[in-house]
C-alpha cells in the first residue's frame, strides 16, 4: 500500500482538542489504526525512521502544544519553590562523576531532588542571582512521583513514537527537568546516554523535549551526526555507595568542529540512540533554555545490575 505524508501528530492532536483530556487513549488508538491502514509509519515518516538508524537522532518538530509545555514549566517551577534544602553540597556536574557516599544524588535515582548549578554560590556561599535562576536541574523519577509530569511522561503518543523507532516494550528509566539559566547555565560534556543506562544489547534511547528554544545562544544540543555506530566509551557504574566512570575506549570525544548543533523550537522532540555522542554548552546568554527529559530502555533487553539508577521501589513502566 501507498505511504501516505500525513503528519499524523497533527490528527492526534485534533482528536484531542475534540475529546476531553482524558481520552487520549482512545485518540491514539484511533491514530494508531488509521495510519496502519493508511501504512504509514504512525508518528514518524518513513524518512525520519531512516535518519534515526543512519545518523543517531532525529527531531520532530514542534509537536507538543504550547499549553502542554506551559503545564510543565509551571510544574518545574513549583517544585522548586517547594523544595527547601539549600545545602551548597546539592551541586550538579558533569566535570567528575565521582559522586561515592553523596547521597542527595543516589537518593535522586528513585525520587524528586533538585540540583544546584555549578556557578550558584559565590565565594562568599551565597547565591549568585535569584534562587529559582540557580537551579540546574530536577531528578530523577518525576515520571512516577509528580502527577503532572507522570501523566505527560506515558502519553500513549510517546508510545507511538517509540514504536516507529522500534522499541517493542519501553520501560521509562529517568526523567529530568533541565533549566539550563540565564549566565549560568552550566556545560554538559560530550557524553553517550548507554554509559548510565548500560543494557546488553544496547537499547537505551533519549527523548529529549525542548520545553522553549533551544538556540546556539543558550546552549543547545550538539550531537556528532552518526556518531552512535562508533563504540561506547565509558560505563558509570555503582558499587554499594560508590560511583566510578569505567573507561572502554579511548576513541576521542567529538569538538564542535565535529559535532552538529540542534537547534530547535519549543515543543520540538529530539530522540537519539544510547551510543549516540552529546554535549551541550554554558549558557551565558539572558534566556533559559528548558527541556525535559526521558530515558528509555527495551525491556528484552538486559539491564545492567551495576547501573547506578535502579528501580527498586518504583514501578518500572512504558507508555499508556
Ligand atoms: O539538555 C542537556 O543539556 C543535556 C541532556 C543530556 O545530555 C541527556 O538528557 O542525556
């Protein structure tokens, strides 16, 4: 049968703005049988299927709705007002990743924490600009413990998604709420996601939502394009309290010669493989650049025992 263009997200989206809100269960069955008829590739083009496998990523345009993204930054920020523990210690990194006996961080993998950024205090210990413009980020089980990013973390069209690329039984690992402040805005290096969500074979995959722009001025995404059929190069592995970054391979990290920056609007998705390299700059500029994220492993897939985020407590979940 034909493949038809339709940008199935948009119908999605108009089934969901005629039904009430809680029936988008049945707006993605609804997409989902209609577009099988059709034999198109549900949410995903079959060339956006083809640039994920050959270059690592792929993004879909402005698909989630402006009041989705209002939702979860208004979420984002009332948990940080809620959030009272001031403590200097609550910094975030990605400089060394030893991080043996803190707590605050292995507590995080089945909880709600929130994480200073690197440059938030001053010599003096105080906070260098407002305290909501300090934080970095919040982690890292949002999508089981806060109803609003739990109900948007399982949406049926992000199972629909996952689908396209393959993954037959999702099981959603992590979520973070990443602010990326104004001036202080603190670098992520260049890294690959399988490093933390270590499965044999390799299955983990980011979903990555620019809750507002995201530009060269304020840090966005660098991927190296195709970088993900190149080897894993680290393990970040937990052992009783103790953190390590194991090296596998000495294959040097991508520069921004190399790498591709992704600029994207908000409401934008990016999804990219486990294996695929990532980086993300200081932002010195005026504006945020929020984003949330998903990580996603294939449940046929074994999960490594000395990964350092473990679902112990919480449930281990896909898509509605
Ligand atoms: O948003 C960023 O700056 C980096 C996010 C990232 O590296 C990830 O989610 O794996």
């Amino acid at each position: 049968m034909a493949q038809t263009h339709i940008p199935i997200w948009k119908f999605y989206y108009y089934l969901n703005s005629i039904y009430e809100k809680n029936s988008r269960e049945y707006s993605a069955v609804i997409v989902s049988c209609v577009s099988r008829v059709l034999g198109s590739n549900n949410m995903l083009s079959n060339e956006q299927v083809s640039q994920y496998q050959d270059q690592g990523f792929v993004v879909l345009d402005e698909i989630i709705e402006q009041s989705t993204l209002d939702q979860l930054k208004a979420q984002a920020a009332h948990i940080v007002q809620q959030w009272r523990d001031d403590s200097r210690s609550h910094t975030f990194t990605t400089e060394h990743n030893n991080r043996s006996g803190d707590d605050h961080f292995l507590q995080s993998a089945e909880t709600i924490q929130c994480f200073f950024e690197e440059e938030a205090f001053n010599e003096e210990g105080e906070l260098v600009q407002e305290r909501a413009l300090c934080i970095n980020k919040i982690g890292h089980a949002l999508h089981e413990l806060d109803p609003v990013f739990e109900e948007f973390s399982h949406l049926p069209l992000l199972g629909e998604i996952a689908a396209d690329i393959g993954i037959k039984q999702p099981q959603i690992r992590q979520s973070m709420y990443i602010f990326k402040q104004p001036r202080i805005g603190g670098v992520v290096n260049w890294h690959q996601d399988a490093t933390f969500f270590y499965t044999r074979p390799q299955s983990v995959v980011t979903f990555w939502f620019a809750i507002e722009d995201a530009t060269l001025e304020n840090g966005c995404l660098w991927v190296e394009r195709g970088g993900h059929k190149g080897p894993l190069r680290e393990r970040f592995n937990l052992d009783d309290r103790t953190t390590s970054m194991v090296s596998l391979d000495d294959t040097p990290w991508p520069t921004e010669q190399s790498g591709q920056p992704v600029e994207v609007k908000a409401g934008s998705i990016v999804i990219f493989q486990g294996r695929l390299p990532h980086y993300s700059a200081p932002n010195r500029s005026d504006k945020s650049r929020q984003a949330f994220t998903l990580h996603v492993t294939e449940a046929s897939s074994e999960y490594a025992s000395e990964n350092w985020l473990q679902a112990n407590e919480l449930p281990l979940r896909g898509f509605n």
